[in-house]
C-alpha cells in the first residue's frame, strides 16, 4: 500500500482538511471541525493548520 498525503483538489482554504480525510478515509467535515475546535482552544489548530499547508505537498492533480 503506498499511500501519500497531499492537499486536496476539493478544498475550501487550502486543501489540508480535505488531503488529511482523504488520507484517512473520513468525511472532511468532520476533519474540518477538529481544526475549528483546536482553533479555538487557545489557536493550536490555527497554527497546525498553517504548518501542514507549507508541508505537505501539492495533490498530483493539481499539476495536470
């Protein structure tokens, strides 16, 4: 199985919610709650949000 993690085509900021579902097979809605809720406990899924879209890589799609 080689799986990879990328930012998403379907996105609605950047494409991290929806790469990290993909990723894991789960709705994004539910992916994106989590971030909102981190975000707002003290801003911990704002800046995780930030990190993961300067690190994972563009989805392969993105480039066709």
């Amino acid at each position: 199985m080689d799986k990879k993690l990328y930012k998403s085509t379907d996105k609605i900021v950047a494409g991290v919610c929806a790469g990290v579902a993909e990723y894991f097979g789960i709705d994004p809605t539910l992916v994106r709650l989590a971030f909102v809720l981190l975000g707002g406990l003290g801003g911990t899924g704002i800046l995780v949000y930030v990190l993961a879209t300067l690190i994972i890589p563009r989805s392969p799609e993105d480039f066709d």
